[in-house]
C-alpha cells in the first residue's frame, strides 16, 4: 500500500487538557482501527492511514507519565486550585510536566509506517524542529545525552535550560501526546514540580531568553515548515472534526 505523506493539521486554540486528550484519543484510536481493518482487506482494498498535527495550549495543569513519581508534584490539592491549575495522570512516557497558556503544544498523530518505523528518530525529529525554529531566533540549542527534550547551554552545560519538553506515546507505529514548547510561559509554575523529575536543571522559555513575548502564531508556522521538510510531509489544513 502506498505511503500517505500528507499530515492534515489543526488549531484547538486554548483547550482544556482533558477535552485535548480525548479528542487525540479518538483521532488516534480512528487510526488503529483502520490499521485493523487494512490488515484483514484484500491488497486493492486497503485505504490509507492519515496523519495528524494539533497545535493548542492548555489552561494551567499538571500531567504525570506512567514513569513519573507523584512526590514530583510539590503541591497538595488545596494548593492546586489555589493556583487556578488541575492535574491529570496520563498515558505517555515521561515524568511530570506544565503546561499553560503561552507554551505551544503540539500533538503529531502520525502512523509512523508512513515514514519510517524508528520511535528514536521519530523524537529525535521532533527534537530537530524545534532546535532548527530556535535557531531562526538566534538561539542555539541542541540535546542533553540521556535526557529528552530541548536544551540551552547544552555543550558547556553551566547553566543548562530546558524549553522544550516531550513524552510520546506509540502503539502499533501509531504516535499522540507530543512536545511543549515554552514561547511566552510564565516559568513561576514550574517552581511547583520537579521538571521531568530533574532537579538540578532550570526551565526557560523563548520570550526569557530574547528579553521580549514572541507572537505564538509566528513560532507555529516556523516550527510546521520544520516538520514538514524533516518528514518529507506535505501539511494541509484539517476539516474540522467534531470533538464531542
């Protein structure tokens, strides 16, 4: 069957976490189960797995991967509300993370059969995105070894900042959850967690580093053009769907 190189993508806008997460699940189980589906066709019967990208923010919230530790959440649920956010246990790698308005989200659907079928170079793609629209800033960036995830001061590791984190989930070469880019982020909720579960490292944004907010739409349609030439995909505009 032929490779579908075409990833349709969508805005969600501001969206609250749980609604995000339901909606990936749906679009991301549609594809499993024509995957399903494509295996018990005849060959000439076989349709096309499509692919996806989601660009959102969320209202303030806390997500916890299945590898995560609890005690990495430094708040109680008193404090939570105190502070406005929610906090959800979820199904992708990695440990505990932020998110809220100014960061951009982006959740990539993609049936990685599609492309290639190597999860490392999937994330090291993602990885590369963002390191290549950092750089049209003037800001250099690049990867920690054993740590996922964006980095300044990645080399001489003095002061050593993460601006982007990532934890995926894949299932039968099947990707969701994502990355989260911090553009205009206000950093103070991250003094509530112990980032990824490391302690020893800071957490910045594009915004701090230039001295100045960055319009979020700008960053997005930098960071699409990146993704497009590294998976040799073609990204077009989504029909909307229904969410509900």
């Amino acid at each position: 069957m032929q490779k579908n190189t075409e990833i349709k993508f969508e805005h969600l806008g501001l969206i609250d976490y749980k609604e995000a997460w339901e909606y990936q699940e749906k679009v991301f189980n549609s594809i499993l189960d024509l995957k399903v589906q494509n295996r018990k066709a005849e060959a000439g019967a076989q349709q096309p797995t499509p692919n996806y990208l989601l660009f959102c923010s969320h209202p303030h919230v806390y997500t916890l991967g299945k590898s995560g530790h609890e005690e990495h959440l430094l708040l109680n649920e008193e404090e939570l509300r105190q502070k406005g956010a929610t906090y959800y246990k979820i199904n992708r790698g990695g440990d505990i993370t932020y998110h809220g308005p100014g960061q951009l989200v982006g959740y990539p659907i993609l049936d990685l059969e599609n492309f290639f079928t190597d999860i490392h170079q999937y994330l090291r793609y993602l990885e590369e995105a963002i390191i290549l629209t950092l750089e049209e800033y003037g800001i250099t960036s690049g990867r920690i070894p054993g740590l996922t995830g964006v980095w300044l001061d990645h080399e001489a590791q003095q002061n050593p900042r993460k601006i982007c984190a990532m934890g995926v989930k894949c299932s039968r070469w099947v990707t969701m959850h994502g990355f989260a880019f911090n553009i205009n982020s206000n950093l103070d909720y991250f003094n509530n967690i112990v980032p990824c579960g490391i302690s020893d490292k800071q957490v910045t944004s594009l915004a701090k580093e230039l001295g100045h907010e960055v319009p979020l739409a700008e960053v997005e349609e930098k960071l699409q053009m990146h993704l497009a030439a590294l998976f040799g995909a073609t990204i077009t505009t989504a029909v909307h769907e229904e969410r509900h």
